[in-house]
C-alpha cells in the first residue's frame, strides 16, 4: 500500500489534496488491511469499531483517494529461483533524452524491481533481482549501454519495512 499527502507532525491528523482527513479509524483500517488485506469488511469493521458497511465505504474512499493503491500477494524473489539482490548506481551522463532512454530502459528489464531517479553523483539507483551471477551480468552488461555503473550485492537484509511502519505514530498497538 502507498500512503499520499503531506508529511505532519507527530499527532496531527493528514489531509490529502480532496480535503479529507485520514483519522485515527482510517490509521487503524489501513495497519489492519496491511496486516491481512483479504479481511472480511465484517472484521475489518470489527476490529477498527465500525459496522461492515461504514468500513466498506471507509475502504472505498481510501481507494478512491489513491491511499490504498492496491492489494498483492508478497513473493519471496528466492522463493521463485531469484537468489541474487543487487543494488545498482547508475552516474550521470551527459547527453539528449538520458532520462527517457532510462526510463525505457528498466521497463523493458522484469529484473529491475525499482529505480530510483536521485540527486548527487548517481543518476539512478536500481533494485535488481536475478536467478544467478549470469543473469546479473548480463542485466549489467544491458545497462553499462546507457552510462557507468556501480553494482552492491546483498549478502543479507536485516529490515524491510512497510511504509506505514515509518508512520509509527499512527500505528496502532
């Protein structure tokens, strides 16, 4: 889920560019979708004190809002034969279209999970997937075509969060 809008302080509440607010029922709705998005509205409704059609309608509008953008099954890339993470610093270059060739680019290459436009000395920061060291070559050999690279293996992850945990003062519990 991707949560939209400002970025308040602490124990204020969020308004989004239609003029709603996010209250503390639509915190709990969504820590409670993020937990297992294939709730009933009747438990959702149980567990955040509404009935089952006011959570439907309170769900609705976080869609409608663009708060709740969708729901996915998570799949473990090593799971799936996808045994090596690597992140990939692309430096700027210097000549037409750079970021539109990029942009076509990563869309046209299923093993680059994100990428990231960032300001400083790279250009790009990409997330990549791969069954093996080939496969990862051959992803970098693709990319070298459109400027330099700098490649970090992951040996392990010791977190990856949800965004909603970064909202810790929204988050019940």
């Amino acid at each position: 889920m991707s949560l939209s809008g400002s970025n308040p302080k602490a124990g204020t509440a969020v308004r989004f560019p239609d003029g709603k607010l996010l209250d503390a029922t639509g915190w709990k709705i969504l820590a409670a979708l993020r937990g297992d998005a294939r709730l009933s509205f009747h438990e959702l409704g149980r567990r955040v004190g509404l009935t089952a059609p006011a959570a439907a309608e309170r769900v609705r509008k976080l869609e409608e809002a663009g708060i709740i953008a969708g729901y996915r099954a998570v799949i473990p890339a090593e799971r799936i034969g996808l045994e090596v993470v690597a992140f990939v610093r692309v430096l700027a270059m210097n000549h037409d279209r750079y970021y539109e060739r990029m942009a076509a680019a990563v869309a046209a290459m299923p093993q680059i999970l994100e990428a990231h436009h960032v300001a400083g000395e790279d250009a790009f920061i990409l997330k990549v997937v791969a069954a093996d060291v080939h496969q990862l070559e051959r992803v970098l050999a693709q990319l070298t075509r459109l400027g330099r690279t700098v490649s970090s293996i992951v040996l392990s992850s010791l977190v990856s969060r949800d965004p909603l945990l970064a909202r810790n003062d929204r988050v019940p519990g």
